[in-house]
C-alpha cells in the first residue's frame, strides 16, 4: 500500500466534495461564486466595512440587520463573522455585539481560498456544482469514545461522541455511506439536529462558538464491499469500494470530526497534487 501527503489540493467527482488547501492556491483559481455562501458573505461585508471607511472600534449593526442587507440567514451570517474574526479583523462581545478590530492588515482582500485553507462539505460542493443533495440517516446516537477515537480526536475515553450513520445522494443517486464521529462537546446541538435534511458542516458553522473546518488528513484505500455494502451502495461483489479516512480540524487546529467514506468506486474519483518539500 502506498501513501501519499496531501500537499496542495484534492477533490473528486460525485465524492465528498472535500477541498483541503495546505499552501496557497493562485489568486484566481476559483471563481468567487465557487465559495461557500458563508465566505462570500464574509467578503461583501469586508469590502463594506472598507468602503464606510469603518475604524477600529466601531460597531457592526445587529445580526439581524446584517442578514437582511446580505440576504443570507441568520446561520450563515454567523458564519462570516466567525470568518472575519479568525482573520482578525472583528471581534465579537458578550452582550453588545459586535466590533472592527483592524481593517488594513494586507491591500489583498483576506477573504479567499488563497488565504484560508478549507475543508468543503457534502452539501457545499453539491450547491458548488449544481446538484441536490439528499441524506438518509441510517443511525444517530451519543455514546462514550472509545480508546482510539480518542486519541484521534483529543478527548478523555469515554467522553461523549456523537456519532451518525448515513446514506448520502446526489441527484437521487446514492454515491456513498458515511459515518462521522464528532466530540460532542464541539456542538451540543448535534445530538438533536434532524441530518436527513440538515448539513454537518452548516449545523458546525452555527454553533457557538463556531467549528470553522479548515484543513484535514485524508487517506483513500480500495478494497471489496461487505455483504452490507453492497445492499446499502447498490452494487454487486464486483464493484470495488473507495473508503476515505477524514480527520479533520477547525480554526484553532482541533479535531473536531472523524469520517470514514465507503464510496461507490464509479461515482468517486480522488485527485490530489503531490509536492515534495525538499
């Protein structure tokens, strides 16, 4: 078996839609409606605050008027902010909402897949490309982490994890059988998020404080399906399976999610850019 590090780049076809950036991507490279809603978002209110000629200590209007104006919901308004303040140039307070911190850090606009390594979800790289992506969850439960998913995911053993089993689609056609494990402490609300019409990454971004996911290990194997597999994927025993093996970690660099993929080996093809850094 041979392994490869992730250096640059990976994405698929009818796969999880997962983009990790280690380096810096051109400027360019994406066009800006490539983005998540979220850091578009993040980049008009930016370019706003530029415009006002906003100082540091000024204070944003309400999450509520900044929805509105942007014409985005509450959930992804959040999302842009917690984007804006990992990039130091807002700052949130307990009960008065939220303050500019520092406008001209860089001529270049910080908002951008140059700059911010991502992972993109499911449900993002489906609205990215015009698909309708569907779940059908097959188990959610809380239980305690297990010796070895602990040590994956720095928690204590025994600690409360939430984990789920699902079937995802696109278009209707089933394309893989995902199973995540997230600490539940990440986000309470996991365990009472309906994810047959929910997305993992949305319901992330929406937590408080925020679970940004950034950069990701990701590791791809074939093997043959279990009996199990091939009811649930729709296949034969011929038809091999591609199994993606995601850890990955938010803006602080903490684990927050651990994935297993079993992908349906002809609707997921694996593309990586391999460098070597010596």
């Amino acid at each position: 078996m041979t392994w490869f590090s992730v250096s640059d780049r990976t994405d698929n076809r009818y796969g999880s839609g997962m983009t990790v950036a280690r380096t810096p991507l051109p400027r360019g490279l994406f066009a800006d409606d490539a983005l998540p809603l979220y850091e578009r978002t993040a980049a008009q209110l930016l370019d706003d605050l530029r415009a006002t000629s906003a100082r540091a200590g000024d204070r944003l209007p309400s999450e509520r008027a900044l929805a509105t104006r942007y014409g985005v919901s509450r959930v992804t308004l959040r999302a842009a902010l917690a984007e804006l303040e990992a990039r130091g140039f807002v700052r949130p307070t307990s009960s008065r909402g939220w303050f500019v911190v520092e406008l001209d850090q860089t001529a270049e606009p910080p908002v951008a897949p140059a700059a911010t390594p991502q992972v993109q979800g499911f449900a993002d790289y489906a609205q990215v490309n015009g698909l309708t992506a569907s779940s059908r969850v097959l188990s959610a439960t809380v239980r305690p982490a297990t010796v070895p998913e602990s040590e994956h995911l720095r928690v204590a053993p025994g600690a409360d994890l939430f984990d789920l089993h699902r079937l995802r689609f696109l278009d209707d056609l089933v394309v893989v059988l995902e199973h995540n494990r997230l600490p539940l402490t990440v986000c309470p609300a996991l365990a009472d998020t309906d994810f047959n019409a929910a997305s993992l990454y949305a319901t992330l971004r929406a937590a408080d404080p925020p679970q940004l996911p950034r950069v990701a290990d990701y590791s791809v194997e074939a093997r043959h399906p279990t009996p199990r597999e091939m009811e649930l994927l729709e296949t034969g025993d011929t038809m091999p399976m591609l199994v993606a093996t995601q850890l990955t970690f938010n803006q602080e660099d903490r684990p927050i999610e651990l994935t297993v993929q079993v992908y349906r080996g002809d609707r997921y093809r694996f593309r990586a850019s391999i460098t070597n850094p010596s």
